[in-house]
C-alpha cells in the first residue's frame, strides 16, 4: 500500500508524464524520415494522419493548415491592433532537418503579445514555395516564426515572400546554411538577434488553425503577415539544397477552410 508521501510523488510524477506528453505531441515532428512531401508516396501528405495515430488531426482535423487566405470570406477587424513584437538577441542553433532548416534560439529570444498573454520566441524556418496561399496564388517561400505561451498554446508568425532583393536576415545565416547542408548537423550560430527579421506593414491575416506537420496540431494562432517581403532566387535554392532531400517542396498542400472565420486585422482603420 502506498504512504501519502509515496502518493504524492507518484502524483506529481504523473503530472509530469502528462505535461511533458501534451508538450512533446504539440511540436512538430523532427525526424523526416518519417514523413515526406510526395503526394503519391505512403509518407506523403494525404497519408500522414494513418502513419501514427497521434497524428490522426493530420486526417480527420477540421482546422488544419495552411489554407487560401480568400479575400471574399475575410473580415476586415480593427481590434487586436498593430503586433506587439518585443523580441532580443539571444544566442541560437541552425538545424538541418532534413525536411526543412531551422533557427532555434536557446535562450530568451523575447516575445509577442497576443490579447494581453506573452507568446515566448522558439523557432523559425522556412518552406518553398509558400504553404499558404493569398487569392489562389503561392508565392515563392514562406517564413514561420514560433510562439509559445505558459499553457504550451502555439503562436505562428507566418511571412510570404517573393523574388527579388535578398532577404538580409537571410543573408546573415548563408554561410552557416551552407556548412550543414546535406548533413543532419546541428550547430551554434552565436547571438542571432529576430529584430532583425523584417515584416514591413501593419496588416495581417489572423485566423485559428494547426501545424503544416505532423503531428498537426490544432488550436494554433495563425498571424500571416499581408505585405509580401522580397528573397533572391538564390536564397530559395539554398534553403532547398542545403536539405538535400528527394522533395522540390516542402509545402503541405492546401486544407479545408471549414468555414471558420479569417480576418484581415488593419490597424490602420483606427487612424481614419
């Protein structure tokens, strides 16, 4: 029989099994040898929620990502005003996973303010072309900026871009991309500082969605930034190449809306 105080531990062990399970299966999947991006593979897409069943969202959810950022069902909405980004420089790592490049930032990285509630800078990394889509149109790459708040609630900044100019955040990690590419590596990149990360203007499209991977997690907050930022041609290629896997995209394909509601916040309205 057990004591009280065997009981408590055994409690608070629990406790800890089940946080740390809600934790694990709410961040993305990291080995890609365990999904692909080919639409007729057994890996592929349309085959992720039947490959584990902790990722059965990815096949019966009702609010996955990413979707057509559709003018004619968006509501222009005021309230939530302009982003309240308080980021600082903080030390970081570059992963190659494979499926995709990611910068992780290993300290506190600052945050973003959404409805009074601090969502704490994780991650960002990169898909091509873009995963979400503005008026049917895909643009050449999409940059996604992860959040997380106490309750272990996912924020994503998503930013489009199209080719043109370099992207100079971009730029500032070239080297570092091209010394883990085609390896599994992971190295330290030194203090990476996400101020520098460039949104430009003040609208964007909010609505509630999931993780484009598996285990697509839903109950993510989607802020997809309208104004569209410019990438050399030679960026996107690197960020392909570096992965050096079998895909020419690392883009989920287009999910049902389900008629939930997308709204174009413009703070801008409030100046009028």
């Amino acid at each position: 029989m057990l004591d009280i105080g065997n009981l408590s531990i055994f409690a608070f062990a629990l406790t800890l099994v089940i946080f740390n399970s809600k934790l694990i299966t709410s961040q993305e999947v990291e080995n890609e040898r365990e999904f692909d991006y080919w639409l007729g593979s057994e890996k592929g897409p349309h085959k992720w929620g039947e490959i584990h069943k902790e990722w059965h969202a990815c096949k019966n959810g009702e609010m996955q990502s990413p979707i057509d950022l559709l003018h004619k069902k968006v509501e222009i909405l005021q309230k939530y005003g302009k982003l309240k980004r308080n980021y600082t420089a903080s030390n970081a790592t570059l992963k190659n996973r494979g499926h995709d490049i990611m910068l992780q930032w290993k300290g506190d990285a600052g945050s973003l303010k959404i409805n009074g509630t601090e969502y704490m800078l994780q991650q960002c990394h990169w898909h091509s072309p873009s995963e979400h889509t503005v008026n049917g149109k895909r643009y050449d790459l999409e940059m996604h900026l992860v959040h997380l708040d106490p309750n272990n609630t996912i924020a994503v900044v998503g930013v489009l871009f199209e080719i043109g100019q370099p992207d100079p955040f971009l730029s500032e990690l070239e080297n570092n991309i091209w010394a883990i590419g085609d390896s599994h590596e992971e190295v330290d990149v030194g203090v990476i500082d996400p101020r520098h990360i460039k949104l430009g203007g003040k609208q964007y499209y909010r609505y509630m969605g999931s993780l484009t991977v598996p285990p697509c997690t839903e109950g993510v907050i989607w802020i997809m930034n309208k104004r569209v930022r410019p990438i050399s041609r030679e960026q996107v290629q690197l960020l392909r190449t570096a992965v050096h896997d079998y895909a020419k995209q690392n883009a989920r394909p287009l999910q049902s809306l389900n008629n939930r509601p997308i709204r174009l916040v413009d703070p801008t309205i409030l100046q009028g």
